[in-house]
C-alpha cells in the first residue's frame, strides 16, 4: 500500500470521529506473535475496534480526534488471565477494578456457584468495566465434592446429565475436577464430544494427562499430574492415594508429598518429551498457575507475607493467607516448593514441543494472588521457567485468542482487531518486568489514562474493606 493510499485510509477512519475516536500518536507497536517491534507508529481507535494502524509520519488526524502521546512508549495488546474465580463472594468489587488497573481486558473464568454464573453472565456483558469472559461451568467433581460452590457426577450417566445441562445453559466449557471417578470423566467426555461443549480443568486422579489426551479435554490446569507421569512410581501413589483416601485427596496437598520430592530426581525426560508431544499433537492446552503454588509454597517467606498489594485483600481473606504459616508444615512448605522448581523446568520443553501456553493465576482468595497484578507475577514466573519475554506475553494476549478460535488474521494489533491495548511506559520485550509500567489501558471502548488506573486502585483497596 502506498503512503497516500495508507493515509487516506487512516484519514478516514478518523474522519468518523465521535467522542470515542482516539489516536495514540507516534508509539512503538509490540508484535508479539513475532517478538518484534515497529517504532513510530500512530494506531487510531473508534470504540471498541482498532481503525488504523501505520507509520505517524504518513497519518493525518482531524482535529476532533483526541491524541495521546505514544512517544517514548510501547503498545501490546491487553492481557488475559485464563484461570480466575472472580464471580461469587461479592469479589468482583475488587477483583475488576484491579483488573482494568493491570491491563487484564479478559478472564477465563474457571467455576463458581451455579447462580452466581448465571447472573453475572448478563451483568459482565453489559458492564463496560467488565473483563470479557470466558464461563466455564461449576465445576464437576466426585462424591464428595472438594469444592462447595461445585456439583456432583457419581456415575456415568450422571456426568451426562450435567454436561447436557451446562451445554444447554451456554458455558463455554465443563469444567472437571479431582475426585471423578474413571466412568463419571468418560461419561463426561464422551458426552461433551456429542454435544460440542469442551471439557477443561483438572487431571481426575484417579486417571492420567494420557486418559485426558484420550477423551479429548481441551485444558490442564494447574499441570495436574504432568509432572508425576513423568516421574516413575509417582502416579501409582497418586491413584494409591485417591483409592485409599477418596474423601480427602486433592491434588495440591499430594504435591507436598515427600514421596513425590523423593522421587524427583527421576524424572524420565524422554517420557515426558513424549507426553509434551502428545498435547500439542491433541491441542491439550495448559495453564501452569505458577504464582498459585509459587504463593502457598511460599506462605512463610517474609518476603511474600509482606506485600504492599495486601491492602486491596479483604481483611479477611488476608487473615486466612497469614494463617497459613502456622497451619501448614515447614517440610511440607519446603516440599511444595521443590515440586514447583520441577514443574517450572518442564516449562521451555513444553513450549519446545509446541504444546499451547496460557497464563493464569487462580485469583480468587489463592494465598498471596493478587487479581491484576497477579498476572504481571504470572509472567515473570514463565520468564524465570525459560520463556523468553515474547513468549511470556503470547501467552497471555495472541494464545488467549487462538484458544477462543479467535485467532487474528496477520497481528493481534491491526485494523478490524478489538481496541483492547495497553500503554507501556517500558519496553516488556527487554525485560517483563516492563509489563508493570503502565501508563494507559483502553478496553470495551474506554481510556483509563495513569490517574484513572490509580483511582482504579484505591476502588479496590475502599471495596475490599466493604
């Protein structure tokens, strides 16, 4: 395209100015499909939609476009976090406002009441201050249940029943969890392949990452058994465990078991490498929830209990966080936190092998996971794991959007794509820490410049305390 014709182009899309056209002049476009960077670039917004997109010498504005300067600055798109819980406990009052403060413009969330999801499904929808969202169903769990906002499958046919009622209620996925016995997930899956709806969550454990490829789930979370199907004898303690304890397993408390950090050491690569191959081959996503584990493993670290995020936490939340210093075991802690070294280290094979990456932080009342700010830790856990700062950010803006099937025609930052973006005042490929220098977020047709994120924050911290 010639410079006039490019333009011309821009020229007119700035021509329909409205009080929502905007233009973010002279900026540095991040390409994060390709790590790669085009300086001086103007990228013009109408509402909600990106309307031009080229060099800042070569656009004209008119003068009813309201500019904002991008020199100095870089663009990438607004984040996602794929694995929340943000929509029951009344803790969207402080979860969106923390979440538009930090540049998350989506979230995958991953089970709430059954009630609570279906109201807030409207409400999300029509509140320009909401995350776009992902629903995935309540979640799906054996007799008895871990979680109390979940539901109960017993059997095959009763898994089923749910799949079918969550299909026709409109949840984007089933979310399954760990106590589902072997016929109640198969049920499950085998039913959802029939009606269209994805299966995504746990590993159950009475199964394997291998039975999950077999039945086609979509999503791992949390890496739920990756890392001790990779490591002999490590699963036959689990299922051990779930056969012996069926009331009482769940999968975090098996990764402090010192049988598992005494088998570590063991970890069969070549297995693994195969298992890594067999999700990409099978588009088996996973979601690692790094700083989930980084912040129980952590729960007596100074260090962690000390944020200074901790005053947007409601009091009493961030008593039960303090809490579990005293509650929980030292060993235990020092073993969880040997299990999570492991399980970063099978971060970079995983991306080697091509298997799909998303970053999520369990945000919900997770020890020490801050909504928002959680995913910028998220990210820089993926980097210190061996992902590049390219890598890290495609997982939470370009993969995100594949996993939909919305996967961009050419950069995520073009014409035609949503007006979702986040003003740096640093470069993130340099470093992803940058990701944290903020200096505006625009999202569902608003611009939230510095001062509006920080009142934004103080929101959070006066709701929080509600």
């Amino acid at each position: 395209m010639t410079r006039w014709a490019l333009a011309a182009l821009l020229l007119v899309a700035a021509a329909q100015a409205s009080a929502q056209v905007r233009a973010i002049v002279d900026v540095t476009v991040i390409d994060v499909e390709d790590g790669t960077e085009r300086a001086h670039q103007t990228v013009v917004l109408d509402g909600e939609t990106i309307h031009g997109v080229g060099p800042a010498e070569d656009v004209r504005l008119t003068p009813d476009v309201e500019r904002i300067d991008g020199a100095g600055r870089f663009l990438i798109p607004g984040l996602w976090d794929m694995h929340v819980h943000a929509h029951r406990a009344g803790r969207w009052a402080w979860h969106y406002p923390l979440y538009r403060a930090f540049g998350v413009v989506g979230v995958r969330d991953a089970g709430t009441h059954l009630g609570s999801a279906l109201a807030w499904r409207q409400r999300a929808a029509a509140d320009p201050m909401a995350p776009h969202v992902v629903w995935g169903s309540p979640i799906i769990d054996g007799a008895p249940q871990f979680n109390s906002f979940g539901l109960s499958a017993e059997d095959e046919e009763a898994g089923r029943q749910l799949v079918r009622l969550m299909q026709q209620l409109g949840f984007d996925f089933v979310k399954v969890y760990d106590r589902l016995t072997p016929d109640a997930y198969r049920g499950i899956a085998d039913e959802a392949m029939r009606v269209g709806i994805p299966v995504e969550g746990h590993v159950p454990l009475a199964l394997s990452p291998a039975d999950a490829v077999l039945a086609h789930q979509r999503l791992i979370d949390h890496l739920t058994l990756v890392l001790e199907a990779c490591v002999p004898g490590a699963l036959d303690m689990v299922h051990a465990e779930r056969a012996a304890h069926p009331e009482e397993v769940d999968s975090l408390a098996l990764l402090m078991d010192p049988r598992l950090v005494a088998r570590l050491p063991e970890y069969d690569r070549p297995y693994c490498d195969a298992q890594f191959r067999a999700f990409a081959e099978h588009d088996v996503w996973q979601v690692p929830t790094l700083v989930q584990m980084y912040g129980f493993f952590h729960a007596d670290d100074p260090a962690v209990t000390a944020d200074p995020r901790s005053d947007t936490v409601p009091p009493a939340v961030l008593a039960q966080w303090h809490g579990l210093a005293s509650e929980e075991d030292p060993v235990d802690l020092a073993n969880g936190r040997a299990v999570l070294a492991a399980q970063m280290a099978m971060i970079r094979p995983m991306q080697d092998a091509g298997v799909g990456l998303l970053a999520g932080t369990d945000a919900s009342t997770e020890a020490w996971v801050f909504p928002g700010s959680g995913l910028h830790d998220e990210l820089a856990l993926l980097v210190q794991a061996g992902l590049t700062p390219a890598e890290a950010l495609r997982t939470a803006t370009l993969n995100p959007l594949v996993y939909q099937s919305r996967e961009p025609a050419g950069r995520v930052i073009a014409v035609g794509e949503p007006a979702d973006l986040v003003l740096l005042d640093a470069d993130p490929l340099a470093a992803i820490g940058n990701s944290r220098a903020i200096a505006a977020v625009f999202a569902r047709g608003l611009y939230h410049d510095r001062a509006a994120l920080d009142a934004l924050v103080e929101q959070a911290r006066l709701a929080a305390r509600q």
